[in-house]
C-alpha cells in the first residue's frame, strides 16, 4: 500500500507515525517544506519529500511525481490543502475526496450549495460583483457581512451596518480588486451566538461530534481574545446542532471520502441555529487539545484511521464533569493563573508579548480549562483573561 501525508510546515503532529503502526508494511512518503517542524515530526518514519516552500507550485509538482505511479491514499488535515490535494487524487484516481466537492468546503459560494442540498438552513447571501450589488444588498437586508470566497477564519471578514459603511469598505483598492474579481461574498448578518462542531464521520454517519459556544464573536479577534466551551450534553442547541451535522452528512455524496468536518453555526434573531460555514478539516485554536482533554483521543489521529478506511476508536459522549473550553489570546488581555485553580486549569501559556493578529491564528498564548457545566467553564475562561479583577475582588 502506497500512501502519501501533505504537511503543513508549522504541524508538529505525528502522522507518519501514526500511519506505520496502523499499517506497518506500507510505503509512506511525507510532502512538506525543508526544515519544517512537520519534517522534524516524522522523520524516520517515511520518506520525506520536502520542497523550499510548501505553498507554491512546488508542492503540486512533488505531490504530482509520487501520485503518478499509482497511490493508495493521500492524506491532508490543513484547510490550504484540501482543494489541491483533491486536485490530484482527481487526476490520478486516488481514493478520497476529490473535486468538485472539495470546492464546496473552500468557495464559500460553492459552499452553500452543500447546505441547500441538505436542505439545511443558511442565511441569504449574493456575490459581490460591484460596488452596487453590495449596496443593495445591504439596503435589503441591514447589517450584512462581506467576507473573502476562500480562505479560513475570520481573516478578511467585514461587517457593514449602513450604505455609508459601504462606502468606506469601497473606498479600500484592495477590497475593490477582490470585487472586480468576483471574490467577495455578502450575506446577512446574524446576531446570535455562534457554534462549533467538530465531527468525525464514517460512510457519512457522524460517529462522533462535540459542539461547542464561542465565548467572543470570532470576527472579534482583533479585539478579544478567542475561545470556546462546550456544551452540556442536555442543551438544547447541542441537540439541534447534531440533527443539522446528521443531516449535512446524509447530504453529501455517497464515497465522497469526507471524514472530519468543522462545522460554524450562528443563531438567527428567533434564535436557531443556521449553517455558517463548514471545512474538512480538524478545527484549529486549540480545539483539538480541548476534546483530548475532555475525551482522551486526538481527533487528527482519529481522522488519519477513517482516511485509511480503518473504524474509529473513539468515545462518543462523556460526562458534563470532564468538558472543556479554551481560549487563546489574540487581541484581548493576557492570559494569567487565577489563585486556587490548580484543580481546574489544565494548560496555561503566554508569551507576554504583545499581539496585533491578522487572523484567529495568531495568537501568542492560550489556556484550557474543565468546568462541571457550559456556564462554568465561560466563568473560568473568564478568569483567565481577567485574574487581575479576580485578585482586586478578594483583597
């Protein structure tokens, strides 16, 4: 069996390894950057394949001379990897996911097809093909979103309130470029809180899925910082939330090879869940380290055995007692240890550097924590960002 890994560079994550003691005989090569972190992970277990820089033509032309000769599986987790790597698989009939459909978990406007083809709800939305276009749009619907096409996070996302607001976001050279391009999307703004789940599927049943709250708005991350706690096992918008991932995957095509969803929901003004936006990939944050505290397995581990065609080993559920939230500073305050936490804090770290984040993955420290429900583990993330209040409270 021949099998291919597409690494990002700054992932320290142990795929190889993971793939040769699931199959131990197989020939396994690593794609990434020379000098990577990704490289350094995994050497030793493959062979590396490594290119000066990981997101350039390079990667498609080394990616392209392994799969060539015949490839069992190649196996990516980074959102900039997903259209490529199912570029190739299409051109050389690699089994997994391949294109059109991983078009739909990166164009936004794509992506909304999937939505519509579960039947799912979403919000109104129109591509901004003129200055006009997004004006009018905003005159129909009030406070709207203009977001990029592609790309993950909240990276590029604006929010417009008024015609005027319009008129200042047009008059950025850069965002009218993107709309003479056709690479802007506008759609409704919508003022609930806002979700994540984070699924594994098998033959497109979800075979394990943790949803959780987002503390701060994560379009905010230029002014706070950035996190989320789950949700107990009784809420409400928990259950409504696994019904529409249930139905997503239904959705989806039947060998479409899909294995892990990261899924965004916002509450609508009657407060139901509507789609955001969904990616075939682990979530990012810390999102992974919060689950593995809460559940005991890491997801991209879990991830790499459905690629291979192999069953889950996962725990479906756990207690309220042992879920988690987490929180990792982009532009709110630093992160500091609260007295009398050593019970509740898990991980705590903080560069004391200061942060100006152009997206949700610049963050320069981050913390988890477990609570014994939703609210207390907001309560304890909060303290987290605010020890000094805390402190002040009990002097």
């Amino acid at each position: 069996m021949k099998i291919v890994i597409c690494q990002r560079p700054s992932s320290g994550s142990q795929y190889a390894k993971w793939v040769r003691e699931l199959i131990p005989g197989c020939r396994l090569f690593l794609v990434s950057e020379k000098g990577s972190k990704a490289a350094e992970a995994n050497e030793g277990y493959c062979d590396l394949v490594l290119v000066n820089r990981y997101y350039s033509d390079e990667f498609g032309k080394a990616l392209s001379s392994i799969a060539c000769s015949g490839c069992d599986r190649i196996i990516c987790n980074s959102e900039d990897d997903v259209e490529r790597v199912a570029a190739v698989r299409s051109q050389y009939a690699v089994p997994g996911m391949k294109l059109p459909l991983a078009e739909g978990f990166r164009d936004k406007y794509s992506m909304k097809s999937l939505f519509s083809a579960a039947s799912l709800p979403s919000t109104d939305f129109a591509l901004a093909g003129s200055g006009k276009d997004l004006g009018a749009f905003v005159e129909e619907h009030g406070p709207s979103v203009v977001k990029p096409r592609n790309g993950a996070g909240a990276f590029g996302v604006h929010i417009v309130e008024t015609i005027d607001d319009v008129g200042r976001l047009l008059q950025d050279r850069g965002i009218r470029e993107e709309i003479d391009g056709n690479m802007l999307l506008v759609e409704e703004y919508l003022p609930g809180d806002v979700y994540h789940a984070d699924v594994l599927l098998q033959d497109r049943i979800p075979v394990f899925t943790s949803v959780s709250r987002y503390i701060h708005k994560p379009c905010m991350f230029k002014e706070e910082n950035y996190g989320s706690v789950m949700l107990d096992n009784a809420s409400l918008k928990r259950l409504e939330i696994i019904d529409l991932v249930g139905r997503f995957a239904k959705g989806l095509p039947e060998d479409g090879g899909v294995h892990v969803l990261h899924f965004e929901f916002i509450d609508d003004a009657s407060g139901h869940a509507r789609c955001g936006e969904v990616a075939a990939r682990v979530g990012g944050g810390l999102i992974k380290q919060s689950i593995q505290s809460a559940y005991g397995f890491d997801i991209s581990e879990q991830f790499v055995r459905l690629e291979l065609g192999l069953p889950a080993s996962v725990v479906p559920s756990v207690d309220d007692g042992k879920k988690t939230g987490w929180l990792v500073r982009t532009g709110g305050n630093r992160l500091r240890k609260p007295l009398d936490s050593d019970g509740w804090l898990l991980d705590l770290w903080d560069s004391g550097q200061p942060n100006n984040p152009t997206d949700a993955a610049d963050y320069v420290g981050g913390a988890v924590v477990r609570g014994g429900n939703e609210r207390e583990r907001e309560r304890m993330l909060g303290l987290v960002e605010n020890v000094a209040y805390e402190r002040n409270d009990n002097e």
